[in-house]
C-alpha cells in the first residue's frame, strides 16, 4: 500500500512534538482526528510507530526509522508539486538561495546574461534550512556552509575563508590578535555545536549538552544575544564582517579548519541549467 503524505505529515509533527495536543495544534486539526490519523498509518504499515500512556509519548524503533526518513519524502513530495507549479509559468524561473556574507550577484548576473529570458529569484536561508530549501523545491541551488546534512544533496566545493569568534564589546579576549579555541572553553556557544564541530572536543565541557543549544535561528539573533553578553558565536569571516556593529567584535580562531561554501543542489535533479550555473559560480569565485 502506498504511504499516504497527509498521514506521514501528522506523525512527523507528533514525532517531533511527543505530544499529541501540542501536534494537533501545530496541524490545526482536533486531537481525535490525529490520533484517528495515527492509528490509520500504523495500520496501513503494520507497524506500531508511537507508544501512548497518560503521561507521555514515545517513539518505537520502527518510529525512529519512519522519522529519519519522512522528512526528506515529504520534503521530495513538496519540490515536486513546486516544480509542476512552476512549468505552467510564462517566464521560467530559477531559485538560489545563499548564506549569510555570502554574495552571489556576480554567479547570478553571468547566469542572466546568458539566459535574458530567465527569472533568477534569490532567497537568503540560514544554517538549520540550507539543505531543505533546496530538497523541498523552493529553490534549485543553494550557496551552504559546511558541515551540512549531506542526504538527498550533491554539492560542488567553491571556496574557503577564516573562522572567527563574535564576542561582546570589552570581552577578555577583543584586542587579541587571534585566539586558539581552547581559549573559548569557559564561554557560552549560543548556537548549535553541530556547526561548531571542534567546540564537543574541547576538554572540561561537562555542560555543552546543557548549555550549547540552539538558542536563535538568524545570525542577527545570535548577535544581539552576543551584544547583551549572553556568549559568543563562531562564524565565517565573511558573514562577521557584514554584520558590522560597534557592540561586537570579531577575532580570528586560529586553530580551526576555515569555514567551507559549497554550492548545493537535489541529487536527483542533474539539469543542463544547474550545471551551467555550477560552472558560472566555480569561474566567479576561482576569479
């Protein structure tokens, strides 16, 4: 049988939430409409996917491999009704999405010179949906920093730059020259470590787990927390720079790898125009 997309929308918001109230708010359908939902999913897959009590919900194997993988069918499906969406369009339309700091105007203007009859939307995206602006059909490439979730995607290397620690105006460590990261030990990371990989290996941080969450979503966010002397974030030099203000400072960690942009693109879409538009953006930052 096939898997039913609705269905498959409701488990993953109850995947997520654990709670079947707060899902059904979130889907804003009654709560017995998505236990109904739930029960006809798991039936349809043999599979018991949640266990329910009175005071908690929780996911069984068979729900934690459902939920690895729904994300990107969902995902998959939405692109698809996208791109249909798009073919009934006069002008054709191509997406591409970029990272903070990043400019991607030269890549975008050789990309309209060579095709004057095509409309380039742009979107800045931010680190936690780089990959699923691209999955979902919102655009058809996407300018990411590395590490990204590698799944569903092709990616194509374009350039590196320096890693830099944003700290508040008047921080111990603002007039150095550069720091090494172990010299960032006793700070508060007020984002998510997955893109600070070398922050989990620093010795004598026993409270990382707690501490170290995702604490905003934009980097304009993440500076104000900065700017209150709530912690420090870790970001390219690039997108340090443009987001310039006098309560922040910038300095160089000198004993991490340089930050990665790679240009991102759906695995299963390898068109003439995506890699016209690879070549474009190799040739302008090689330049």
């Amino acid at each position: 049988m096939d898997i039913d997309l609705r269905k498959l929308r409701y488990f993953v918001a109850v995947a997520q939430e654990l709670h079947f109230r707060r899902a059904a708010e979130r889907l804003h359908i009654a709560q017995p409409v998505l236990s109904r939902q739930i029960r006809a999913l798991e039936s349809d897959l043999g599979a018991e996917l949640l266990r329910r009590d009175r005071r908690s919900t929780e996911l069984t194997e068979a729900g934690r491999r459902l939920l690895e993988d729904a994300p990107a069918l969902l995902a998959s499906a939405q692109a698809v009704r996208r791109r249909v969406a798009d073919a009934t369009r006069a002008v054709p339309r191509f997406g591409v999405a970029f990272m903070p700091g990043i400019t991607v105007t030269s890549a975008v203007r050789a990309l309209t010179a060579r095709h004057p009859d095509l409309t380039v939307d742009v979107m800045r995206t931010y680190w936690g949906e780089q990959a699923q602006v691209v999955l979902d059909g919102r655009v058809d490439v996407c300018f990411v920093r590395v590490p990204v979730d590698r799944r569903g995607l092709r990616l194509h290397p374009l350039f590196e730059e320096p890693r830099v620690a944003v700290l508040p105006a008047g921080h111990r460590l603002a007039g150095k020259p550069s720091v090494g990261i172990a010299d960032l030990a006793g700070e508060y990371l007020l984002q998510d470590p997955d893109a600070v990989p070398e922050w989990r290996d620093l010795p004598g941080r026993g409270d990382v787990p707690s501490r170290s969450r995702p604490r905003a979503a934009t980097v304009e966010e993440k500076l104000e927390y900065v700017a209150a002397r709530e912690g420090l974030v870790i970001l390219p030099l690039s997108a340090a720079a443009f987001y310039t203000r006098e309560d922040i400072v910038h300095v160089p960690v000198h004993d991490i790898p340089p930050g990665q942009v790679q240009l991102a693109w759906s695995a299963d879409r390898g068109t003439p125009l995506i890699a016209e538009f690879t070549a474009l953006a190799s040739a302008c930052y090689e330049g």
